[in-house]
C-alpha cells in the first residue's frame, strides 16, 4: 500500500487528466491555462492563420453553459488506437475540440541500438520499426549501405526483381491488415477475419522465402539473403488466382454498402495543402488529390519498367484513404504479375567479396573462404565515410532511411523517416470538429504503425 | 565494381564548390546537399521554398562528437550538432539536403513551423533525442521520452547504458 490517502468522498472530477498520471507538459492543458501559441500549434498552424485569428478559432461554439468542455484521455490501451497510441480529446458533448496524440510507449531507441550494429547485424534492427512492412525498412536500409559502397549500380537484375516482389506482396498483406483493422473499428467484424486470413495466406509465402512470417532480415545490402525457393512462381500464382475474387467479397461487403459510406465519407477531412504541410504521404496524401508515389515519380529499383497506377483519392476523407488502399492491392497484383513475367536468372546477391560473404560449399574446402566468413559476420564490413538519404514508398508513405557513415563497419547515425510518425501529427487536424465516434474511423484511415511511430 | 571503404574523399577545392543562395551546394553520393549557417537558415529556407522545395520530408540532428573529420566544403566551420532538413520538389521531382552546423556552446536554432508546420514533431523529436533547441517552436517539450527524463539519448556521450537483471527467486529453487 502507498501511503498516499484517497478521500473516498472526493469527486473524482476535480483530478485533470494531466495529475492523473505524472507525466505533465506533453499532455492537454486545460482551455483556461491556454496560451495563443498553443492553440496555434493545434489548429492554426497549418492554415496560416494569424494568432487573433487561431484565438477565434479556439473560442468555444455558442452553448448555453460556461466551462461545458471536458478533457478525456483515449488509450494507450484503447482497443482502436493500433498499439499504443494515446490521444488526449476535449469534447464538447461528442464534438472533439482540440486532439493532441502522446507517443513515445513504444519507444526503444532502436535509432541508439542502429549505431551499435553493423550495417550486416543493421537489418534485424531496422525491420522491426514498421513491423507490418518489414522488407521496406531492409530496402531503405540496405539501399543507403549500398549508395554509400557505391554499389547501388551493380546489384544483380534477379536481387533487385526478388525485392520488388516483396516489395509489392508486402504491401499487399500490409494493406490487407489495414482492411481488416479499418473494417473491426468500424464495426464490420466479420472483415477482420477475412482480411487477416488473406494477410497470412500472404505471410505464408514469406515464411517459405525466409523462414519467417514477419521481420524477415532477408533484404540486405548486396542483395538478399537467398534465392527463391523452388515452387515459388505457383504459390505466387496461386496468391493471384485467390485474392482478387476475395477483394470483390470486399467491394460487395463495404464499398457499395450504405452503412459504411456514411460512417466513412466526409469523416476525417484533410486538404492537399494541409496535407503537404503536414508532411503527409503515401494513401493520406494520394487521398487529397495530389498524385505523389514515389515509385512513378522518384523510381527506385525497376519500377520505371512496370506498368501501375497511382490510385488518388478526390476529397481526402476517410473513405479516399480506404478505397486507396484497397485499389493499391489491385495494383500491387498488377505489378506482381509483370513481375513473374520477368523475373531474371542469375545471381541473388552482388559479388563483391567486401560485402559478401562466400558460399556455404567454400567454407568446406578454403580456409580463406572460412576467415572471410568469420571476418565479415564478426567485424562486418566498413563503408566509406559520407551521409546520404535514400527514401522509398512504403504502404504508409515515404519511409526515408538517413545514413551517416564515418567510415568504420557501423552507421555513425542511422535515422528513419517514418511516415507513421508524420501522420500521427495529421490526427489532430482531421479531428478536429468532428464526432468522438469518428476519431476511431480517422485513426485507423490514417494507418498508423506504433513501432514505426516511436522507433 | 570493386569498393574500396579505406579511400579517404578529398575535399572538393575551393573555387569549384557552386553556391546557392549565398551558401556552398555539394554533392554526397550524387544528392545535392546545402550547406548553410545558423544566421542564413531561415531565410534560405524561405527561398528555398519559393524555390519549389514545397515539402521538409524530413529533418533530424547527427552528433558529430566522435567523428571531428567530416569532408565540409571550405568556409564551413565544423561543430558539434549538425541539423539535417531533407526537402522535397513535387514538381521537379528532386530533393535538397539542408544541413547546418549548430555549436555545442549554444544549442540552438529558428523552428521552422511557420513555414513547414510539419516539422514540428520532427523538431521536438530532435529537441528530445539531442536537446537541440528550436527557437520559436510552440511546444518544445519532449516527445518520445518521458518528461522527467535525464539527458538526451542520441546525443554522442550518452551511454548506451546496461540495466543490471536481478533474477529474483534463484534461491527459492
């Protein structure tokens, strides 16, 4: 027992949220402790709104009452919150007035432990940040390692295929979940199933490419872990052949039903200047009506030589996010298909004896081949001195991966870009004026990944 | 196709370094990157803004403590902190790194949230990660770590730090 009493007759209202627990500036103020700049940060900042201007904005909406606003707390063990995402709302009735997310519970320092690792070990860091999208922190990591050996040029053509692939099938389950999350906080439960099920139907293939469901480690710098399994262009087939019946399940399921337009259209409005503002991108900004995809506009990879849309949204509401999303699966299929097309013999990893080690049969015969083993797993390999950025699309936007290298075999700073973390910032202005019920709706269309959040 | 990680880059010379806005455009890797003082920061961002670099993508701090010998361009005086702001061009379809030297001394810099309103969690990101201090920022207040805590994490003498496991009940076996 502490030794602090509690007055059993005390009303529990006159505890504000922010004494509840100890963690006090980064929580909600209350209205009358407010400064000017504090609400500009919340609702004026990104219409270039003048201070007597945000200050109007901040005034309350004409009711009968004085004081009738209340401060509540949402998460982090909110069901609907994704992990742990806590938002702390004033409300006035059910309209939100201000919203303000608290991150950091997932908080690892996995950018500290990046700089400990070297860029060998640096995969198993990076791909558990966004854990629902694996293979794109392994490509934006192993990408920058690769710049800065100057070796970007010669990754061989069926390493760079096999990574599209992933790519792709990754944004394919990545999106998949967002279905299936999206339709369980809205109230079809009956999708969370099914999207799940597609999702580890997806996961299967990963598992027989790399032994795991999900943070794989297979994309490194040089090229991939292994080749395609044997067997691996049917169970691709067979991913194409189930799932696209199974998206027009969907269509039927939510797209055209009534229920679920009205919970979604108009629901969590952001504009394309709020949304370049915000930093916004990948589905949040595409939903806005700006066609930004890294893929077509910025190619990495082979990408300049598929043939894929770029699914954009026309009013930037939750239910543009959703149909994004699911059209993108559309397209990932699309592009998985030119990809069996053309998908290359040859080698899965570049042959340069600094960043790869030799082959499991050499070890058994050279004894130089076993040093070089030991040598690159236990001292990895060094990469030149520079910084550079290397950004890619992930399934939530644009998922950056800042590079400093001093010179020795670990990164002197490894940062990631993560666009959940961009968007958690976008919450507070879609929020804003609309229904408490609908902060579920605008969370889970925004498709935030906590680990990606908070790294 | 050979690498060769031990080559020491050579400093570009003086006269062949090109400037944009008044401050030294390089190349690292084939990405141009800017760099500029504290004193220009804000103003070059503006014009880089006009200029069609419409979206700060991203912007985070490297701690150069350890690592003093870093290729500069000549005029730019190495220090401590280094804010790195990537930019982006919707239009042109090309990216600008910005980076700017901050001392030790005084860790601090102009926000850049009247203009890119979206580097706000970025900045309180680097603010609790390096205690950099963003001059003009609405709420700079720690963002990943808790508000009681001590240090700032990535900062270079940070310790990685050890907690000590106490396996309990070893005994009671």
């Amino acid at each position: 027992m502490s030794d602090t009493t509690i007055d059993p007759g005390a009303p529990w209202t006159t505890l504000a949220p922010t004494e509840q627990t100890g963690e006090g500036a980064q929580e909600m103020k209350r209205r009358s402790e407010l400064g000017p700049r504090e609400l500009l940060r919340e609702v004026g900042s990104v219409l270039r709104m003048s201070e007597a201007e945000v200050a109007k904005l901040g005034e309350l909406p004409p009711a009968p009452d004085e004081d009738q606003t209340m401060i509540i707390n949402m998460g982090p063990q909110h069901p609907s919150t994704h992990g742990v995402l806590r938002l702390m709302l004033e409300l006035q009735g059910e309209t939100v007035l201000r919203c303000k997310p608290i991150i950091g519970y997932l908080h690892t320092g996995m950018e500290k432990t990046g700089e400990q690792l070297t860029y060998m070990q640096g995969g198993t860091n990076v791909t558990r940040m966004d854990y629902l999208s694996p293979f794109f922190n392994e490509l934006a990591f192993s990408m920058a390692t690769e710049r800065l050996l100057g070796i970007d040029g010669d990754i061989p053509e069926r390493a760079v295929w096999m990574r599209m692939l992933l790519s792709e099938l990754n944004r394919m389950s990545s999106h998949l979940l967002f279905l299936a999350t999206n339709g369980m906080d809205i109230g079809a439960v009956s999708m969370m199933i099914y999207g799940w099920r597609e999702r580890e139907e997806v996961l299967r293939f990963f598992q027989k490419v790399t032994g795991l469901r999900m943070n794989h480690n297979f994309i490194r710098p040089g090229g991939v872990a292994a080749d395609l399994p044997p067997g691996w262009r049917d169970d691709v087939l067979r991913l194409l052949d189930m799932i696209p019946p199974r998206l027009d399940e969907y269509d039927v399921l939510m797209t055209g039903q009534p229920i679920w337009r009205e919970r979604l259209q108009g629901v969590g409005v952001i504009t394309p200047d709020e949304a370049l503002a915000l930093g916004a991108t990948g589905p949040v900004l595409r939903s806005t009506g700006v066609a930004w995809d890294l893929r077509r506009d910025l190619p990495y990879l082979h990408y300049d030589e598929v043939d894929f849309d770029v699914i954009v949204g026309s009013y930037g509401d939750a239910f543009d996010r959703y149909a994004i999303r699911l059209n993108e699966v559309r397209e990932s299929m699309k592009i998985v298909r030119q990809i069996l097309d053309r998908m290359p013999q040859g080698d899965y990893r570049v042959q340069n004896k600094k960043v790869t080690p030799p082959p499991r049969a050499r070890i058994d015969e050279s004894m130089e081949a076993l040093i070089h083993h030991f040598k690159i797993f236990t001292e990895g390999f060094k990469v030149p001195a520079g910084e550079v950025y290397v950004g890619i699309e992930s399934p939530r936007g644009e998922l950056g991966c800042y590079i400093a290298s001093d010179g020795s075999a670990t990164p002197y700073r490894m940062h990631m870009r993560a666009p959940s973390f961009a968007h958690v910032q976008c919450l507070p202005h879609m929020m804003r004026g609309g229904l408490v019920a609908d902060a579920v709706a605008v969370i889970s269309s925004v498709d935030p990944v906590l680990g990606d959040v908070d790294r | 196709m050979s690498v060769e990680p031990d080559k020491v880059v050579e400093p570009v010379e003086t006269t062949a370094v090109p400037l944009l806005h008044g401050a030294p455009l390089t190349d690292s890797f084939g990405q141009a990157v800017l760099h500029v003082t504290r004193e220009q920061y804000t103003d070059v961002m503006c014009r880089l803004a006009d200029d069609g670099y419409t979206v700060a993508i991203d912007l985070t701090a490297v701690d150069y403590l350890e690592f003093a010998g870093r290729v500069l361009p000549d005029g730019v005086e190495p220090e401590r902190f280094e804010v790195v702001v990537n930019l982006l061009d919707l239009v042109n379809r090309k990216r600008l790194r910005v980076r700017v030297q901050v001392p030790e001394a005084e860790p601090a810099i102009p926000s850049l949230f009247d203009l890119h309103p979206g580097t706000e969690a970025f900045e309180r990101e680097v603010f609790d990660m390096f205690g950099i201090d963003f001059t003009g920022h609405p709420d700079m207040t720690r963002i990943l770590m808790p508000e009681d805590w001590d240090g700032h994490p990535l900062r270079k003498d940070y310790a990685i730090g050890e907690i000590p496991v106490q396996f309990k009940h070893v005994g009671a076996r």
